[in-house]
C-alpha cells in the first residue's frame, strides 16, 4: 500500500493513516507542496469526472451560488486532476469545477497528480464524506463501498469521519431499503428518520407499502415506530403465513443489526447473519471476537 500511496505524497498518508479524516489539511498540503509544473489552467472541457464519484445528485441552487462566488472573486484553490488517455479526470474538486463552467469560465486551475484508480476511488469517497455533500442514500453507499475497499470496521470508519457508531451503522442499514424507497429518500419526501425505521424491516412489498403511507397521509416518525409495532406487523406477518417471532428475539435481532452492521435473523433455533463478500465476512468475523488464524 505504501508503494501506492506515493503518487500523491505524504498527504494522502497521513490522510488515511490517521485516526481522524481531516480533507482540508490533505488538500491545502497539496496545493501548498505542488511545483510550479504541476498547477495548469486547464480547459474545463477537457475535464471528465471522476468515475468513481459517488454522488449522483448535486444542489443546482448550491452550484449557482459557488458560481456567483466564483465570478466575482475568482478561484482560490485548484483542483485536482490525473492525466488520462483524453485529457483529465477529477480526483477532487467537481463541485468547483461544476460552478466554474456556469461562471463561464472556459480553463481552470488545476493540480496534476498520478492516481491508481484505488486512490480516485478513496479519495472521491472521503472528500464527499468529509464535506457532508452527499444525500443519505449516496452517504450509505459510500460508507458501504470504503468499508469493504480499506477492508475497515464500521467504528474504525466512525473514527475516521467523527460520528458515532450507530449513525454509522444507522445510515449503512439504508443499502437494504428497495430502489423505489431509496428514490423518495433522494427526492427527501421521506426523512433520514423514517429511513432509518424502515430499513429495519424485512419485508420489501410491506416497506414501500409504508413509504407511500408516509408520503400520502404525512405519518410522522412516531406514529410510523407505533404501526411497526402494531397490529399491522401481525397481520403482515399472517398474509405471508410467517410465525411472528418471539419478542425476545426481536430485541436479540435489533442488538445484533446493531452492532454487526447488517440484518440478523433469527428463527427455527437458527441465527442467519448474511454476508455480501469474502471482506464483508472477514469485518464481521472481527466484530465479534472469533480469529481463524492464518
């Protein structure tokens, strides 16, 4: 890994050495250590996104206001791009880069730096987590996707972006929720909140059920917590000719979800703890203690 991390210098190091993220003090080491040779205005057509950003969904208002900013003051800190087989793509800054083409700037400043696809991927994960740019739906996905690819656990990641464990934990559990519930947390006519109740179900027909509830009648947070654990669980339960657990496993089921990351089952005697990938095992076999050794 050391070997990797050269190409952008010691920044990219301490960035992900560190126990805390901080993007700010790796993007001004940057720009403050960058030679003369490696600051370009570059044309802002020849600049491609990063294929690895996980935003999907930028604020055109936000956008229009850095590009208003942009115009009257100038841009005071380049991006940063690698060079590719045309021209270059971005390994950070697209939202400046974005503004400034509506400022109708036609070059942009721009650092040039060597980058495995490893580091755009990284690099793109943590500046938009860092700077809280995402929407809930990208946010869960981009914690899902540098869990597996630093191979860390959920609270050494917590560490790393300064939240707490179960918002962590809270916000990975929004990956299970159906695309068509997803939709309505991107479009934020269902709350990071209802989310978060939501995703806690196993039963994808009943969830988007209750999303459209919620969307239709208004439902708040508490009354969506007291028709979970009402009667219309049970007779969910009754459709689909499932024998309604134990209230005590249901407490057992929610503490291990907690603090294993993903859904846990339990039923017929038998414990299910699903996995998606042979890293997603290893991260759960860490949290809970058992080392198979070499």
């Amino acid at each position: 890994m050391e070997n990797k991390r050269k190409a952008l210098g010691k920044g990219l190091d301490q960035l992900f050495s560190s126990e805390n993220i901080n993007f700010e003090t790796f993007e001004k080491e940057i720009v403050e250590t960058a030679s003369s040779n490696e600051i370009k205005n570059i044309p802002i057509d020849d600049i491609r996104s990063n294929p690895f950003q996980p935003r999907k969904h930028f604020d055109e208002e936000a956008l229009n206001e850095l590009a208003d900013s942009i115009k009257a003051h100038g841009l005071f800190q380049p991006i940063i791009v690698k060079k590719s087989v045309k021209g270059y793509e971005l390994i950070a800054g697209e939202r400046r880069t974005k503004a400034a083409k509506i400022a109708g700037f036609d070059a942009i400043p721009a650092i040039i730096k060597d980058a495995s696809d490893e580091e755009m991927l990284e690099i793109a994960l943590l500046e938009n987590i860092q700077r809280e740019d995402l929407n809930p739906i990208e946010e869960a996905e981009a914690y899902g996707n540098i869990i597996k690819k630093l191979n860390i656990t959920q609270e050494e990641l917590s560490k790393k972006i300064s939240k707490s464990r179960s918002y962590v934990t809270n916000v990975i559990g929004l990956n299970s929720l159906p695309d068509e519930v997803k939709k309505l947390v991107i479009e934020k006519k269902l709350s990071m909140a209802h989310a978060k109740i939501l995703s806690k179900l196993s039963d994808e027909e009943y969830v988007i059920r209750l999303a459209n509830r919620i969307v239709n009648e208004g439902i708040s947070v508490r009354s969506l917590e007291s028709i979970v654990k009402g009667d219309e669980i049970s007779r969910k339960n009754k459709i689909h000719r499932v024998v309604p657990l134990n209230r005590v496993y249901s407490i057992y089921e929610e503490a291990l979800r907690e603090k294993i990351g993903t859904k846990v089952t339990i039923s017929a005697k038998k414990v299910t703890i699903p996995f998606d990938s042979d890293e997603d095992l290893a991260r759960i076999l860490e949290i809970i203690n058992i080392d198979i050794g070499e």
